[in-house]
C-alpha cells in the first residue's frame, strides 16, 4: 500500500469548519424557537443552558479555525470604518434573548466615535467574551467603549468575582505560556491577543488587558486598537 501524504491539520480545519457551520444553524434554530415559544421556553433553565453551551463551542471553533489559519499565516485584519456604538448595540442584539432569559442585566456605554478594524474578528472576540462574562456574572454585563491614549479601547465588564491574580494581563500572549489545564478560557484569551495585534497603526499596534474594578468591581476585559 503506499503511503498517502495526509496532512492532518488541514483535514481537522475542515471538520472544524463544517461543525462550526452547523452549529451556526443550530443556533439560529434555537433562536427561532425561543422566538416562537418564548412564554414556555424564555425562562427554562434547560433551554438557556443548551444555548449558552451551542454558543460557547460555536466561539471555540471560530477561534480554532482563527488560530489554524494565524499558524498558516492566513489570517489578516480587514480594517474599516465603524461607527462603534451602533456595531456594540448590534452585536448585543444577538446575545438579549438569552441574557434576558438568564436574568442576566446588559447595557452600553459607548462614545459617539467612529473605530477602525475588522468586524468579523472583533465580533468574535467579543462573542468570546460576553460568553465568559455570563458564565461569570452575578446578573449585570456592561459593554464600552471610548477612546484613550489615541486607541480604541472596547470593554466588557461583570459583576463577578473578577479575574484571579494569574490572569490579570496586558499586553499581547505567546501561545507557549498559556496554560490549557483550567479550560477553554486561554484559548479565548490568546484569540483575542492576536486579533488585536492584527490591528496596527505606524508603530502602534492592539493590545488586550485584564484586569478587575469597572463600575461593578469584577472582572473587565479590554481590548485597545490604535
């Protein structure tokens, strides 16, 4: 028999992919369910834990196919013009109905300011975030948004615990310090890192920081974008 050159990496990019897919049409089933039974189904426990844990596999293969393609260097920001409260009021949208099933309070707080990065990768670092943020919360998330030091900076706050001393960073990651053993958590966290280096500007270029305080006094993620 002779031997076949398989290369594995790109075999398991593709299932990742097609799982990702359906996955996506899985959500936006569970969506249309929760739309159409929402008196029965808005406040059941067991619907909202089955759409919150679709959604946080969907993220997980979102991240590994972004991760997969940065390793090919295959993945590059498209950069462009946003105005950045109506990109977090859409992106909210998405997440009410589960928020609101949970019990979970959301709001925005974002300047009148126009943004400049890729939409698709933002949204997925934020999708990334928002999900840790309700497995962590008590009951309030708060997305920001304002500009600082010449960068964008786009947060995401709870009123949970906040983040243990070990995960309080700022700057970017390197993949071979993280350390995988307490979950998917590092792999949100080093997705995020690298999209955030895709954003430059001259010399500048992203960043994310972890850190605790906010206006709940939990744990705050931010991402700053030249």
């Amino acid at each position: 028999m002779n031997d076949q050159n398989i290369d594995f990496s790109m075999v398991l990019a593709s299932a990742v992919h097609d799982m990702k897919n359906s996955l996506g049409m899985l959500l936006n089933s569970l969506d249309e369910l929760r739309g159409e039974h929402e008196e029965s189904l808005g406040e059941s426990s067991r619907f909202n834990t089955l759409q919150y844990e679709a959604e946080r596999m969907h993220n997980d293969l979102v991240q590994l196919l972004g991760i997969y393609r940065l390793g090919e260097n295959n993945l590059s920001a498209h950069i462009e013009e946003h105005f950045v409260p109506d990109f977090l009021s859409e992106h909210l949208a998405r997440h009410t109905p589960l928020l609101q099933g949970l019990g979970i309070d959301v709001s925005v707080e974002a300047e009148d300011i126009n943004g400049f990065f890729d939409e698709d990768l933002l949204t997925g670092v934020l999708n990334n975030t928002i999900n840790n943020a309700i497995r962590y919360t008590r009951s309030k998330i708060r997305l920001t948004a304002g500009e600082r030091d010449g960068y964008l900076v786009i947060g995401v706050e709870d009123d949970g615990k906040g983040y243990p001393d070990s995960m309080q960073h700022t700057g970017t990651l390197n993949f071979k310090s993280l350390d995988f053993k307490s979950g998917s958590t590092s792999l949100g966290l080093f997705f995020a890192s690298s999209v955030a280096k895709l954003h430059s500007e001259g010399d500048r270029s992203g960043s994310i920081k972890l850190h605790n305080g906010g206006s709940f006094g939990g744990g705050v993620f931010e991402i700053w974008l030249p």
